[in-house]
C-alpha cells in the first residue's frame, strides 16, 4: 500500500509556500512605505551650468522649475537647451533613486526573477 503526500505537497513544500506568502507580503508592505516615501521625497536636477533647476517628487512628477535670470537673458532657445538638461539630469537622479530604494526592498529575499 503506497503512501500519498496529498496534492504532491510534503511538509517541506508546504513551509516553503508560506515562507514566499511571508516574503511577498513584506515585500507589498515595503512597497507602499517606499510610494509614501517617493511622494513627499524632493530630487534636484540642475543644467550643467546650474542656471536652470528642476524638482521633481519621488514618482518622477514636476514639482517646480527655478530659472536664473541670467538663463532668461540667453534668449527662448538657449533657454530650452537649458531646462531641458536641467529635466534630464532630475529624471536621471530620479530613476536611480527608485532603482537603489527598489534594490533596498527586495534585497536578501531571494525572490524569483528580481535579481537587478
């Protein structure tokens, strides 16, 4: 008479399944403390030459943009170039932000397909 494990699950199965159900559920808690970080969370991305600086929140959304007069007296074109660096370098800062804080979370649970 052949002994059955029911479902396939031996007892080490079934502590591996809550051990990920405990993992996940840390990680949904980290989550929604980093989204309530990220949103009061100011990042500063300025133009080379730091006439222009742009803030954005955590979640990448414009927060202000500061404008030195100096940037102004460039004319309308040269001020784009210029917001536009001041843009790029906040998003930058922005993405990597969310990438290290992302890293931060998940670090040390082994979770499948979250190696960054």
């Amino acid at each position: 008479m052949s002994q059955q494990k029911g479902f396939g699950f031996g007892l080490g199965k079934m502590k591996e399944l809550a051990d990920a159900f405990k993992k996940a559920q840390q990680v949904q808690e980290g989550a929604k403390r980093l989204q309530e970080e990220l949103e009061v969370m100011e990042i500063e991305g300025q133009s080379d030459d730091g006439l222009v600086k742009v803030v954005l929140n955590g979640n990448q959304e414009p927060q202000r943009v500061e404008i030195a007069p100096e940037a102004v007296a460039q004319g309308a074109e040269a001020l784009s170039a210029i917001v536009t660096s001041a843009m790029k370098n906040a998003y930058n800062k922005s993405t990597a932000t969310m990438r290290e804080r992302m890293e931060e979370l998940t670090s040390g649970l082994d979770l499948p397909g979250m190696g960054m």
